[in-house]
C-alpha cells in the first residue's frame, strides 16, 4: 500500500515510451490534459453502446466511402455500357450509373465495400435513433447537455439528408425516381419553389448539374459538418461527464465507472471492430441496393413496390396517408398542401420540437435544475408516454411508406389499409400515451411491492392454521438502493407554492386590467395579455401531460410517496 | 510464462491499477478519488495462461483470415458474374473475420485478464466562480467601450449595412446555378401534329397497333426521352372499347375510335404512372398509390393526387397514324405554386 508511485513503471517498452512521451510533452505539453482525460470514467450499462454504435458506423462509412470516390464518376454524361455484367452489355446509362456497376463487377472487393458502405449508412441513422431514444427516455437531455440533444437532432436531420444523397448518386431507376419526387417536394413550396428546384438541379428536372452537385455534397460538405458536429458533440461530453443511473455510491456529484485508460479504451476498441465486422458480414451475405437490377434511371419508367431505404420510410408514409387537399389561391396561384404538409410542414415541426424538447420540457415542468442522475422511464410515466406516443406515430407513417408491400403480403385491399393507416394517425398516439402511462404505473407499484415485501420465493409455507402463505426474501441491497434512489431523484421539483402563487397573480392581473387605459389605446400593457396566455397554455399542457398524479391516493400504497420506508 | 506450477496465486497486477485509490488520486489531482467496488479476484495462474492462450487464438484467427481475404483477391479475377459472386463472399467473410476475431479477442482481453474496478470521479458545476464571470464581463464592456460601438452609431450602423450586403453577396452567386423556371412548367415536347411514337421501338403507332384494353407509352415523334426537357412528355396511349370513355366536356374529339392518351406523370409527386388495372379501367401510381379512372378522363379515385392526368388531344391522319392536335392544353406532372 505504501510503495510510491513509481513514474510509468519499468521495462523496456515503458522506456520507451516514456523517451517519446517526453520528447512530445517537451513540444506540446499535453501530459496535463492527457493525466485527466486518459481517466475519463464511462458508467457501465449496455444502452451507453449505443451512441458508439452510431460513432463507429459513422467511421466505417467514412473510411468505405473514401474507397467508392476513387472509382466514382459523379456525371449525367451518357455512355454505352461496356463492363463485364452481361445483361447490361450495351445499354445507353450515364457515367454514373456506369461507374457504379464498375465499382461492383469489374474492381476486387468494389461490391463488398458499397455493399458495406450502403449497411454502415443504414445502420448510422438507425444507432442514432436508437440512441436518442435512450437519451430521451432516460431524461439525459435535462440540463446541462440540452445543447448536446439539440446538436443530436441536427445530426440525425443531417444524416438523413446524406443518407439520401448517397443513395441516390448512382443514377438508377430506383433513386431516380426518388430524386423526382424531392424535386416534385421543392416544386411545392409557395412562391419560391420552381426557382429553388431549377436552381438546384439545373434545369427542369432532370437536371444535368444535380448528380456532381449533389456528389459534393455527399461527399465534402456534409461530411465536413458531421465531423464538426461530431467532434463538438465529444468535446462537450468529455467536459460534462456522462449521466448515470442512481445506485450504490452514485450521486448527482460524482460518476462512477470503468477509466477509459486502460480498460475502456480496449474494449471499445474491440467494439469498433465487431460492429465493424457486422457491416462487414451484411455486406458479405446480404445484398443491398442492387442497381443493376433496377437499371439506369429512365424518366418513363418505374417499378411496382419502390421503397426508399428505410429511413425515408416515414416521409414516404406521410405523403401516401396524406389526403388529395390542393387550393387554388386568389391570382392564378396553386397551394399543394398535400406535398407541402407531409414533406415539408410536417418534418419541419417534428424535427423542430425535437431539438427544443429539453427547453419545452424545462419550461413546462419549471425543473431548471441540472440533472446527472438518470430517470427511469417508469418514474416519469408523462414523458415516457410522448415518447412512446411519438414513437407510434412513427412507425404508422414507416408502415404508411410500405403499405403496398403490406397490402401485397397480406392479400389487402390497399384502400382500406390506407384508410385504416390515416385514422391510426390520430386514434393510436393517444391510446399508446394513455396505456404507457399505465403500465409505469404498474411498474412503479410493483418497486413499491419489492421494496416492502421483496420478491417471491416460490416456497409455500402451511400456517398451523391451514393457511397457505408465500414466503417472500427481501431485495438485495443494490437493488433496493437502485429502485429507492432512482424514485426519488425522478420525481419533478417541488411546487414553490410562493412562486406559483406569483405567477398566476400575474397571470389573472394580467388578465384583468383591460379597459384601464395604458396610452396605447388598446386598454392593457403591451405583452400582458400575451404573457398571461402563455402562462395559461403552459399550466394547461402542465397539468394534461406532466403532472405526476399518483395511482393510488391512499398515503400508504402511494408509490411515490412513501417509497422510501 | 514460466511459473506453471498451478498452484493458486494472487493476480499479477500493476500496482498502480490494483490500488485505485492511489492512482486516481495521483492522475485525478485534486478531484479523483476511487473505490474498489470488485477487488481482484484470487486466480489460478492456469486458468489465466489458459485464457491468455485463448486471447491470443483468437488473434491468430483474425491474422489467418486476412491471410485468407489477400488469397482471395489474388486468385479470385472477376471474369463473370458467379466470380463476382463468389468473390464477395470469399472477400466479405474473411474480412468478417479478420475484424471479428480481433474485436473477440479484445473484447475478452478485458473480461478475462484485466482487473475489474470503478472509479468515482467528483463532478464540478460547470458555472464559474461569479468573479470570473464579472471579470469577464469587465473586460467585455471595456471592450466595446473601447471600440466605442454605443457612442458611435454611424460606425455601428455603417458597418452593419457593410456586413450584411456582403452576407447577402453570396445568395447572389447562386443565381447561375440554373435557369429561371420561366414557362418550361407550362409546356411539354409535343407539338401540333406530331406524330405518336412508340418509347421502346421509335416507331409511328398506327390505329390497331394495340389490342382493346392495351396500352402503349408514347413520345412526340423524334424526341427521346433523355432529351432536353423530354422528361414530362411521356404520354400512355390506351385503347378502349368503342363508347366506354366518358369524355370530359368539350373533349368529345380527343379520343379518337376508343384511344386516349394521358400524360404519364403522375400529378402528385411526378412518378410515372407504372400500372394499368384492365378490369376496372384505373391507373395507379406504384409511389404513393394515386389511382386515375381512365373512362372518366383520369380523375383521382383514391389517393394524395389532387388533379386528373392531363389528357392529350390526338387525332389520326388519313394514312392511320395518331397525331397530337396539340400540345397538352394544361401543364403536367405535379402542382407548382405559378401553376394558377
């Protein structure tokens, strides 16, 4: 215990090293931030993979892209097909179709790296979303690393983009008529849009700029602000530390975990190469994206059942389930809000909330604290039941996207399906939010039952007098303080009656001082009727979503008050 | 290793890992303070020589297998298209091992031969001490008091106008990425008495070319659909019983003998209307499912498309062959906001 640290220990590679971290710290003097940072703790939990996932996924499609771009010609320019996949011998395509059957038939290894490529792609949005999910219901966003979600959710609109573009390079009939519909989106946006979309493409579409245009973009501008992005989402982790769940000698002041020095940094590196050997074995064995089934992109041609990959899949959704609704506007112009509300409006708000939930959240609850603990989901049934409400609507519009498949497979009438689709819309969200809520409920009650009576043995003890009664052994330690602490470092501030009581003061004064005149002739302060709503409307959405009401209001079975016994 | 006694011993460990506490203290200065939640575990050295022999097969199964990988990229050529087959798989699987096994064996380098312990690290709060923050805000003030931009609004103003144009510059240098829309929406390729040219076989369509209930795609004579602005003008012939098409009103000679022809983008979102259902005489599009009645002159029966397909006037001439009247008197494809 007492033998002094000895310096990095003896050996000759320690020597080194040592001579060469010398030599650099001598330069840099790096040794002062490398002493903190080589032991950055990283909690144990496997859902704390999954923004990894994400970051390696990002650095495969990274490093297999580099080897597409070598033999790639972003270019419309046409071309006779003269490589070795027979089928194609002699077919007028453009370069870039060309090419990419070049990539695939005619350089070693070119098939699998794409076929990698297009897996790590898919695999990048679906880690992000994941991961985000986890963020989410584990309340990780709350302050301080809102700024990091909202980062989170600029990188996943940015991944879908690039996701798009890159899948539509290869000018195939498929991604063809992909790209149609996005200028055919663009088309729609009012006043501006036919300019936006010959600015864009070139021309009317299809425009002979859009495959090099949107080359650079898949390939240096966005790339460029991912790593940007990427790096500032790391740095701001590193600065903050990661959240935790609550349990034995963890608290909102410290984290507690594996040092990524030595032990992290090997393992994650291990899981680099698994994930990266995953992507490796889709593409070995699953094929993807076969373009030159599809054929080169042909204006007046298109086949059954086009899907684009899956992340689309809920635009998709949404301008399938979306009603024919298109006005004429006063002046010989057109409004096409059934191409501007799912594709534009629609995305747009979604992604816009999303990036403000921590905000909305903050403002509604009046929880301004900072939060390194994290909820259970079950502990805030409210936002756990968004999430999952959210999460429904998701997946109706994903299915929406697929419902020729699904009416092909099932032997369906696609009309009702699209029917049954647009009313799930609006019934299931609400239903999923009311039925999650419950089931935390049910959850919660169930902690209250193994806190107070822990777990069931499964042994039947007779009483003498002919009972029959269950035994039960108590929680384990851990456990106990897993469930106590995480119940009540969840629960939402304390209403500040004081503070409360102010601001609907406020509010109702607000409220009432019309008919004074305050010289503007309009009988109110400017603002105060607008606060005074504001206020309202965020008590309203308080009290409907976020109020914790306990399930059971006698004190003794209310699990979350008397939780701690 | 040499010590192959077997007997039980106490894990071989740094000793700046096996007491945590002293590194962290050391590493973390002031903040870092460590708690052994797993101590190390009693080993028997045989069972740690065996994993340590495990690891390392591992690794040696990653190096075979790239091995393996540049075996099959010299002799696998990619003559035909079951070379190309055969060469993902062989390359893919390899590769899939080659990264496989080492992340196994790494992976299980920590689990089974490194010691298992957490840290605790104290977190600070991110706010600074309120004098940083006030000495900040000094200088800062001091700062624009020095630069003067509250005393001197005809700088600041100036200099904003300045700024912002030149933020504005590059919107500008944008302008040439296209040509203005001008009227390109309003029309298409086909022109008055151009003839009906089959898309596939660049031949003239004669009356009886298509069966009843048959259908053809079509261009303006001489125009190929890579052309210029040819990429709205495909248009699907059909030909339809005598009597069945309910004309639209002032339409009665569009149709000539049964035939009618209606632009073939859809005019929700610009896909091609791929299918045509014989028995129930409706178009549908295979993106987002709008359906066209072709007897009641394409309109919408179902799905997110607001308008019919715009229909082609055709007629024929005197040696058979259909001809348009015109080119289409409203503009195809989907909804644009000068549409009117």
């Amino acid at each position: 215990m007492t033998t002094p640290a000895s310096g990095m220990g003896s050996g000759p590679i320690a020597k080194v090293v040592e001579h060469q971290a010398k030599t650099l710290d001598d330069r840099l003097g790096l040794a002062d931030a490398l002493k903190r940072n080589m032991r950055k703790v990283f909690p144990d939990h496997w859902s704390f993979l999954l923004g990894e996932i994400a970051l390696y996924s990002f650095i495969i499609v990274l490093l297999t892209g580099v080897f597409l771009t070598f033999w790639f010609e972003p270019s419309v320019k046409e071309v006779t097909y003269n490589g070795s996949y027979v089928p194609l011998k002699g077919v007028k395509m453009t370069e870039a179709f060309a090419s990419t059957l070049n990539i695939s038939f005619d350089v070693r290894g070119g098939l699998l790296i794409r076929q990698i490529h297009h897996w790590a792609a898919l695999l990048f949005v679906a880690a992000i979303g994941v991961h985000m999910c986890r963020v989410f219901f584990t309340g990780a966003f709350r302050k301080p690393r809102e700024i990091n979600w909202t980062i989170g959710v600029i990188l996943l609109t940015l991944a879908l983009l690039e996701g798009f573009a890159g899948y539509s390079l290869p000018d195939d009939l498929l991604s063809g008529t992909g790209l149609r519909i996005a200028f055919s989106i663009v088309e729609s946006i009012p006043v501006v849009g036919t300019y936006v979309g010959f600015f864009l493409f070139g021309g009317n579409y299809p425009g002979p700029q859009f495959i090099p245009r949107l080359f650079t973009i898949h390939v240096l501008l966005l790339p460029g602000i991912f790593l940007a992005l990427i790096g500032a989402h790391m740095i701001i982790l590193v600065r903050q530390k990661h959240t935790q769940f609550p349990g034995k000698g963890r608290t909102e002041d410290n984290v507690v975990g594996t040092p990524l020095y030595p032990g992290f940094a090997l393992k994650t590196g291990g899981f680099f190469m698994l994930v990266f050997a995953m992507c490796a074995l889709l593409g070995a064995v699953a094929q993807i994206n076969p373009v030159w089934l599809y054929g080169p992109y042909n204006p007046s041609q298109v086949s059954a059942g086009t899907q684009p990959d899956w992340y689309i899949g809920f635009l998709d959704g949404a301008l399938r389930l979306m009603p024919n609704w298109e006005f004429p506007i006063p002046g010989g112009y057109t409004f096409s809000f059934n191409i501007l509300f799912p594709a534009v409006i629609l995305p747009g708000i979604l992604f816009t909330v999303l990036a403000l939930y921590p905000f909305i959240e903050a403002w509604l609850t009046n929880d301004h604290a900072s939060h390194n603990l994290l909820d259970r989901p079950r502990n805030r049934p409210n936002r756990t039941g968004i999430g999952m409400a959210m999460m429904s609507l998701y997946i109706i519009l994903f299915l929406g996207g697929g419902n020729d498949i699904i009416a092909d497979k099932f032997d369906l009438s696609i009309n009702t399906l699209t029917r049954l689709f647009q009313a799930g819309v609006f019934v299931v969200p609400p239903i999923v939010f009311i039925i999650t809520r419950r089931i935390c409920f049910g959850l919660q009650r169930r902690d209250y039952d193994t806190i107070h009576h822990g777990h069931e043995s499964g042994t039947i003890k007779m009483l003498p007098t002919g009972e029959f009664v269950e035994l039960h052994v108590p929680a384990e330690e851990n456990e106990r303080i897993f469930i106590i602490e995480s119940a009540a470092t969840s629960h939402l501030p304390q209403v500040d009656e004081a503070v409360e009581a102010q601001r609907a003061q406020d509010a109702i004064e607000a409220g009432h001082v019309r008919g004074r005149n305050y010289g503007n002739g309009r009988g109110r302060p400017p603002g105060a009727t607008a606060a005074a709503a504001l206020e309202t409307t965020r008590r309203k959405i308080l009290s409907f979503f976020y109020e914790e009401t306990p399930v059971v209001h006698d004190d003794e079975h209310d699990p979350t008050k008397s939780l701690t016994p | 290793m040499s010590e192959t006694s077997g007997a039980p011993r106490r894990r071989r460990l740094p000793a700046t890992i096996r007491r945590a506490k002293d590194v962290d203290a050391r590493v973390g200065g002031r903040e870092v303070a460590a708690h052994d939640e797993q101590p190390p575990a009693v080993v028997d050295a045989h069972a740690e020589q065996k994993s340590e022999r495990q690891v390392a097969l591992i690794f040696l199964a990653s190096a075979a297998c790239t091995v393996g990988f540049a075996i099959g990229y010299v002799a696998i050529g990619l003559k035909n298209i079951n070379d190309v087959e055969l060469s993902n798989y062989v390359l893919g699987l390899t590769l899939t091992g080659a990264l496989g096994f080492l992340g196994i064996g790494m992976v299980l380098w920590t689990k089974l031969l490194m010691p298992h312990y957490q840290v605790t690290e104290e977190r600070h709060p991110f706010a600074s001490p309120d004098a940083d923050r006030q000495e900040f805000a000094e200088v800062f003030n001091q700062g624009l008091d020095e630069l003067g931009l509250v005393r001197r609004p005809i700088l600041r103003r100036s200099l904003l106008t300045a700024a912002g144009l030149l933020g504005v510059l590059p919107i500008f240098m944008l302008r040439d990425l296209g040509p203005k829309p001008e009227k390109t929406l309003f029309h298409t390729r086909w022109t008055k008495d151009a003839r009906l040219t089959d898309i596939v076989s660049k031949q003239p369509v004669k009356v009886g070319d298509i069966e009843i209930g048959g259908l053809m795609t079509v261009m303006p004579e001489g125009v190929a659909i890579e052309d210029k602005n040819a990429a709205t003008s495909p248009v699907i012939l059909i030909r339809l019983r005598l009597g069945e098409n309910v004309p639209y009103k002032g339409r009665e000679d569009w149709a000539p003998e049964g035939y009618v022809a209606y632009n073939k983008l859809c005019t929700h979102a610009g896909c091609p209307i791929g299918l045509y259902e014989q028995q129930t005489h409706q178009l549908f599009c295979p993106c987002h499912q709008s359906t066209f009645n072709v007897l009641k002159h394409c309109r919408v029966v179902f799905g997110p498309a607001a308008r019919p397909l715009p229909q082609l006037p055709i007629y024929i001439d005197d040696q058979g062959y259909f001809r348009a009247r015109s080119d289409f008197t409203e503009p195809v494809g989907p909804s644009f906001w000068e549409r009117g």
